[in-house]
C-alpha cells in the first residue's frame, strides 16, 4: 500500500483507519500537471472538511470531447483526476495509519 503526506494530509491508495466523511474529487484541465498537483488541490478540500486523509487515493488522466477541444478557451486536450475518501483519523490511531 502506497502512502504519502502532502501539507499535512495522508494519502494511500488502500483503507485507512479513522471516521470516512465524504468522496472528494479533483481535476486539473493541464496535460502536464502532476500527481503532486492534484494531492494539494485534494488536500486543501480534505481540511476544508475537517479531515487529514485521504484513503483509496487514485489518479487518473482522460482526454476532453473534440468539441471542447475545438474552444479556443481551452488548450489542452486531457485533464489530470483525482479521486478519493475524505477522512479524519483520530491521533490515537495515526501510528497504525502510517504503518506499511
């Protein structure tokens, strides 16, 4: 199981510990944004909520319909997703979050 922590939000691809509070999703119309730019963008959302995790993390790039591609208001062709459990983990239970 893959975990990080991004400003203070821990992200991991499988189950965490803790209380789920909601799905969060993010995209970034970038072809060339990052991984790391998504996590940030998710972790602000995750604080706003009252959490600090994010469990069942993934990230995920599509390409946009031609007709939006068509938009000289839009310039790249794919987006950068992220998707993902908002989640409060109580202190007590970090140590087994963090835990490999």
């Amino acid at each position: 199981m893959a975990k990080s922590i991004i400003d203070g939000v821990l992200f991991s691809d499988g189950d965490l510990p803790g209380e789920e509070l909601e799905q969060v999703v993010v995209s970034i119309s970038k072809q060339n944004a990052l991984p790391s730019d998504i996590k940030k963008k998710m972790a602000k959302k995750v604080k706003e909520k009252g959490g600090n995790a994010i469990s069942n993390f993934e990230v995920a790039q599509s390409g946009h319909h031609w007709l939006f591609t068509a938009s000289i208001l839009m310039w790249d062709t794919e987006s950068l997703y992220g998707v993902g459990k908002a989640r409060k983990i109580a202190k007590e239970q970090m140590a087994e979050a963090l835990k490999p």
